[in-house]
C-alpha cells in the first residue's frame, strides 16, 4: 500500500505540485509504526520493571541480570544485599535485579 501511494506522488510530481502533506505522508506513517511497535513496549517494559524494582523486600527470592539466585536480606536506596549461598552476601544495584520469583520459584510478572 505504500509503495502504491510512494508510486503515485511520483507520477503527480512530474505534471503538477503535490500536497505537501501527501509528500509527508509516508514519513508519518513510518513515524506511527515505530512508535507502536518499538517506543511504547519499551517504556511499559521499563514501568513494569520500575514498579518491579520499587516493590523489593526483605526475604523476597530474585534473580539478577547475571543469572544468579538469591534471597535479599536488606534493601537501601539504590542497591540490595542479596545471599546468594550459606554466609555469602553481595551487595547489588537495584536496576541489575532481573526478576523477583514468587514462593513456588516461579517468575513474577513485570521483570525484564
């Protein structure tokens, strides 16, 4: 359809002026496909994640953009300490936290 409509102001321009909106037309159109199909999953995606982010607590079971595994066990402003074995804690950015797993270590809606 628009290579139809790219043909056809290709042929009015040789005889006469277009519509300068016509002309635009096809930049619009790429301009809303973008925007549906790239822009606005990607900020959904990061609000889920944010909201994600902002519900950490203490005890919750998560898995970090690394793949590791691990419970927290204190959650700061920016970052979160999470045991990721028996005495072994590791101090981690709150935005490397992937996913949060529910009790049946299944994923949670709203990771990445």
């Amino acid at each position: 359809m628009l290579l139809f409509l790219f043909q056809q102001t290709c042929e009015q321009s040789g005889s006469q002026q277009s519509n300068p909106l016509l002309s635009l037309l096809p930049l619009i159109l790429i301009f809303v496909v973008f925007y549906f199909l790239l822009i606005r999953p990607q900020q959904k995606k990061q609000k889920t994640h944010q909201k994600l982010l902002e519900s950490l607590n203490k005890g919750d079971r998560v898995i970090t953009s690394s793949g590791i595994y691990g419970t927290i066990a204190n959650v700061k402003e920016r970052t979160v300490m999470v045991v990721i074995a028996d005495g072994i804690k590791v101090e981690i950015e709150k935005g490397h936290i992937a996913n949060k797993l529910n009790k049946t270590k299944e994923f949670v809606k709203g990771g990445r």
